[in-house]
C-alpha cells in the first residue's frame, strides 16, 4: 500500500508535468460506476446499482481524444454537475489555450452547463424597440463549440435504439468534424476504455475480490493507470 501510495503522487505528477497545450479535434466523455463491496454483498441488479450509485463518490469520468487514442483525464467524484464541471475544467487545462474540439458525451445532462461554462461568451442581444431599456446580456455558448450527445434507449436492460442530439453547433458543422476520420457521432472509443479500465485497475473490476472500499484508493489506482495507459 505504501508503495502504491508513492507511485500514485509520482504518476499524477509525471501526467500533469506532459500532458499541456494538446490540440485535439475530438473530445469523448463518459462515466463509470465503480461497484462498492457493500453493493455486492447485497446481491442486487446492475440497474439496482445505479440508482443506488447515482449519488455515490465513485463514479470514474474520464475524457478521451478518440483520434491520438490520448487519455486527457482521469477523476472520481459523484455523478453530480459540481464534478462535471470540474472534469471540463481539467479538460480545458490539458488542450491548447485556442483549442475547441468537438465534444461528444452520453446522455448526461450536466455535460451541457458544465461545456457551456467554459466555452461561452457574454453576447449582447438587438433591440427589438426602439424605446424602452436594452435587452441585458446573455451568456451564449462559443461559435466554434460543436457538442453532440448519444443517447442510448434501452428497455428491460436491453439496447433498443440509439439517437444523436446535436446540442451546440449544427449538425453539418458536426458531420464535418468527423469526416476526416469517417466516422458518426459516438462514445465508442471512451467506452472501450471503461471496459479497458475494469480490466486493469482491480478496484472496478466486475465480480472479483478487490471492490474498491474507499475513495483515495481508487484515486491512487487510477492515477497509476492513466500514466500506464498513455
């Protein structure tokens, strides 16, 4: 534990050290729950676990360039827009001051406010009278900013559709993004890194022995396998 410990620091510090000004085009973000020990021993259903888990410190979000395969960030935090926000914000810290790439998350609505947060502007709206007091500024999102969302229908644990809402930008705009990779919207490539995530890092693993029990623990993990993983 001590030396997981030491490792953990020196693996934070080695990614915040490089990981500066990345000019990314593509940004995909997507949260994971981690099944506490307590959850298991109670023997109930993964859908179960969710709602229990909705409000629980440890959920892992992280955030991909799905183009260089770069893992931009790692966190844990409650499934909350406080640490939405804060994730975006370690995303902004990691891209270059002029980067605005597109971003591309499930269905969570706190994804929203949290982009609009740091990639908005204050615009001041036109008259509509020519009497009367000026309209007062409003907070509008970057023109540049494109973000779209997957949504995933599912019914009796089962995935029955899928739809994209293009949330900021327009859809063109969108499809022109992905063009060059020839790709659709999707959150396929941060997905698999969930799957990669619960293969490596034994406190999230799915039916094993080492549930996580604390929230430090699992930062220390997944700090040492976001250095390991890029």
């Amino acid at each position: 534990l001590a030396w997981l410990m030491e490792v953990a620091d020196h693996a934070a510090a080695f990614s915040r050290y490089f990981l500066h000004d990345v000019h990314a085009t593509q940004v995909q973000l997507d949260e994971l729950f981690a099944l506490l020990s307590a959850v298991k021993v109670g023997g109930i259903s993964e859908a179960e676990a969710i709602q229990h888990l909705s409000r629980s410190p440890h959920w892992i979000w992280g955030a991909l360039d799905p183009v260089t395969k770069l893992l931009l960030t790692l966190d844990v935090g409650d499934r909350t827009l406080a640490v939405a926000q804060g994730v975006v914000h370690q995303v902004v810290r990691v891209l270059a001051p002029d980067c605005v790439p597109l971003f591309v998350t499930d269905g969570f609505k706190e994804y929203t406010t949290a982009l609009l947060t740091h990639f908005g502007q204050w615009v001041q709206p036109p008259r509509q009278q020519a009497t009367g007091p000026a309209p007062k500024p409003r907070w509008m999102p970057l023109p540049a900013l494109l973000y779209a969302q997957v949504i995933e229908q599912y019914r009796r644990r089962r995935l029955v559709g899928v739809c994209h809402r293009v949330m900021f930008g327009r859809l063109a705009a969108v499809k022109q993004a992905l063009a060059a990779q020839d790709w659709q919207i999707n959150t396929a490539f941060i997905e698999r890194v969930n799957l990669t995530i619960r293969q490596h890092v034994a406190a999230v693993g799915r039916r094993v022995m080492t549930l996580c029990k604390h929230k430090a623990g699992l930062r220390q993990q997944l700090a040492l396998y976001h250095a390991y993983y890029n």
